[in-house]
C-alpha cells in the first residue's frame, strides 16, 4: 500500500467521533525571513481590555529613547488624544529584548473604530472596541505556537466577526529561544492589534531555569493584563467585565490552594460579581479539569479539588481551557458527573502548535464527554442576551473553517442553581 495511504487508513482506524473525517498532518514552524525595521519602528503590537472603556496598546521598539506615546481618534490619520504609558524591558541569559511599552488609552466609546499610533511613527492601526451590551462574540483558540496551521487558525478567526479573543495559555512555544517570542509577536499583530487579546499563561510560558530565572519573565513583560485594574497582585490571574460577561482568568501555575493568595483573590472578585450587571460567569485556565483524552490525563485533578467547589457555588457558565492538542465539550458538571448547576467545560488547545495533535481517547467515553475530536480550529462564543449564548467550534478542514460543533447554552442566570448555591456561596466567600 503507498505509505499516504496506510496513513489514511491509520488515521481513520485510530479516529474516535467523526470516522469520515481525515486528520491533516502537523504542519513545519513558519520562517520568518530576516525583515529589518528602524530601531523606533513599533513592532508586535497587541491590545487588551484594560478597566471600564480602557484599552492598553502594548509594542515593543529597539530604540530605547523610543516614547511610550500612543495617539489616537475615531477618523483614520486625525489623532485628537495622546496618552503616554509605561515600558520595561528584560534580559533572557544572552537576550536582551526591545523596549517594551505598555499604553493605556481611554476612556474610549463603545463598539467604535479607533485609528492610532504608536511611538509617534509607523503604520496606522485600528481596532474595534467591545459592545457595551449583548450581544457580543468572543474568539477562542488556545495553544497557538506559530505553524502553519497556527497561520491556518488566525486566517479563520480574521473572517469571524468578533469583539474580543480569549487564549486559555500557550502562546509562542518559544520555549526558551527568547527571538521566538518576538517572531509570534509579529505573525499575532494583525489580529492581536485590533482586537483585544485577553490571554492566560500555559506551561510554555514559564521558561524557568532553576537558581538562574524565575518564571514567566518574558511572558509578564509582554503580556501584561489587566490584574492590577482588577485588583489581583498578579499577572498570571485577573478578571474583566464587558458587555454583560464577567470573565476571569485562573492560572494552572501559580498557588491554587484554599490559603493561597489566588484563592483569596478568587473569592474576593466572586464577592463583587453582580448577576444582574454581568448575567454571564465564565471562567479560562490552562490545564482542563474534565479531558478525556489520554494526554494530560489527570494533571488539572489537584486545582480542581481546590477550586471547583467554589466555581460551583458561584454558578460558574462555562469554562474554557488548553493544553491538550485536541478539542473536547462536556456538559454542565461538578464533582467528576454530570449536574445541571455545574459548568460547560470546553477543551480547546487546537491552535495549531508544532507539537501536533493529541488523538489517543480514554474508552469508553465518560458519561459527562459529548463531542472529541483532535483536530486544530477555534471555537466563536456568541453570547446573544442575558440568558442564550451559541458555542461552535470550527476546524481548520482543508484550511476552510467548517463548523464541526454547535450548541446553544443556557445562563445559569435563568435557573433556580444560582438561588439554590447562595448558601453554600457565602458560606466560602466568608470562610477565612
Ligand atoms: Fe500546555
């Protein structure tokens, strides 16, 4: 048999859901030819959601005495504001990066196109800001890396119509090689610099060398999000409200347990989160709690003992995580079954990374799976009103994005759950 085709059949036998479908082949990290820019040409430019009508414009230059200006208006070249940020920089063993800036602008008007620029030079960008109410669309796509089918995976989200992106954690897979870093910078700006990138760290983040570098250096300094605005002392968790949604970004590697400052910080932003403003809870971490998938089997079990009594009782909608290659949606759970007040949780580590899919399942599928399948793509979130959102996951089918899972979820919100756990909620929330 050609040896394409004993692949095939390969494939199919080792497929778990969808037996028609062929699985693509990982595909090479993408060269980034050698493209020299003046030293103050802003580079890697993202934006995120930074406080009520904020927005923080993070780049990065290779001129130092480059300003941390950002002007910006609502008519393409006319720049009737300026703000003027931050910046800081870090060295990596022998890297040394740029100068990076971190800009916050505001206050912006709602659901409005702005036009700006960084550093007083370069192109002109533009962004949208997110709807003040529903509905609103949220991208997702974790585990990105920078392949082509990470290319693949962007290319699909750049033809959905959407408000805001949501990485649950692996950004780069720089893994240590520091430039790597700079390059994702680069092949993200289009996306990242137009609409807000709310993102949480992985373990490719970490990058840590034992008695040299702490962790998350390289990705603290770039991808600073908005953890003081929402009253965390760290980076690598924090939480934001928009359009009726409170989100709130849980880190898989930092201190999770029931003393630890992220706990702490959890119930305390829990306390403030008012049902009413924000009909919809969602939650994103890196390491899923419900994975049925063979990798990364069990490795969220000690957040979750800690963690998920809390989320429950705080009548958590959905949450999203990555890390496994492969895309998996299960239905509203608690405590490992299935239960009508506990979270959709949604795997979805398919960005597209050089480390290929994740494709052996545990059988027979748990009672609380509903849809598996490894295969890169990203999933769109419409949350439509206060009580209907539609989640469908789109995978990158010979690089067309075909709609390979949907369902509509329902808010917590309009059932009796949330009045149900109010008890067991401030029963936490007031535990010391
Ligand atoms: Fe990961």
């Amino acid at each position: 048999m050609e040896p394409r085709l004993i692949l095939t059949v390969a494939l199919l036998i080792s497929a778990t859901v969808t037996a028609d479908y062929i699985r693509p082949l990982p595909r090479k990290t993408l060269q980034f030819p050698w493209d020299p820019k003046p030293s103050s040409y802003p580079q890697q430019v993202h934006i995120s959601l930074a406080g009520e009508q904020h927005m923080r414009i993070s780049w990065i230059t290779d001129d130092k005495s480059s300003p941390s200006i950002v002007e910006y208006g609502t008519s393409p070249g006319r720049y009737d504001t300026a703000a003027q940020g931050e910046s800081t920089f870090y060295n990596y063993m022998l890297y040394r990066s740029g100068k990076i800036h971190h800009t916050v602008i505001g206050p912006l008007e709602h659901n409005t196109v702005y036009f700006y620029r960084c550093g007083g030079q370069g192109l002109e960008l533009q962004f949208k800001t997110p709807p003040s109410q529903f509905p609103i669309t949220f991208a997702v796509a974790g585990d990105l890396g920078q392949t082509g089918w990470t290319k693949s995976t962007l290319d699909h989200i750049d033809q959905c119509k959407y408000d805001v992106h949501l990485l649950p954690g692996d950004l780069s897979y720089a893994d240590y090689l520091q430039h790597r870093w700079d390059t994702f910078g680069n092949l993200v700006q289009p996306l990242a610099s137009g609409r807000p990138w709310m993102v949480t760290q992985g373990n490719h983040e970490k990058e840590s060398i034992l008695l040299l570098k702490d962790g998350f250096a390289s990705y603290n300094a770039r991808w600073k999000m908005p953890f003081e605005e929402s009253g965390s002392s760290s980076n690598l968790y924090y939480s934001f409200e928009v359009a009726g949604v409170h989100i709130i970004m849980l880190g898989s590697y930092a201190d999770y347990d029931e003393h630890s400052d992220q706990y702490r910080w959890l119930k305390d932003d829990l306390s403030k989160v008012d049902r009413r403003r924000t009909p919809w809870l969602l939650v994103l971490f890196h390491v899923p709690w419900y994975n049925s998938n063979k990798a990364h089997q069990g490795e969220g079990n000690k957040m979750m003992a800690a963690m998920e009594p809390l989320l429950y009782a705080a009548s958590v909608d959905i949450v999203l995580a990555g890390h496994v290659h492969a895309y998996e949606r299960v239905k509203r759970v608690n405590n490992g079954k299935s239960d009508p007040c506990g979270a959709v949780h949604i795997t979805i580590g398919d960005g597209g990374n050089s480390e290929g899919l994740a494709h052996k399942y545990m059988n027979p599928q748990p009672e609380w799976s509903v849809f598996r399948e490894a295969s890169f793509g990203h999933g769109e979130l419409k949350i439509v009103n206060s009580t209907h959102a539609f989640w469908s996951w789109h995978r990158n089918d010979d690089d067309e994005p075909v709609k390979s899972d949907q369902i509509w979820i329902t808010s917590l919100v309009s059932s009796e759950c949330i009045a149900q756990n109010r008890h067991e909620l401030r029963k936490i929330l007031m535990a010391p």
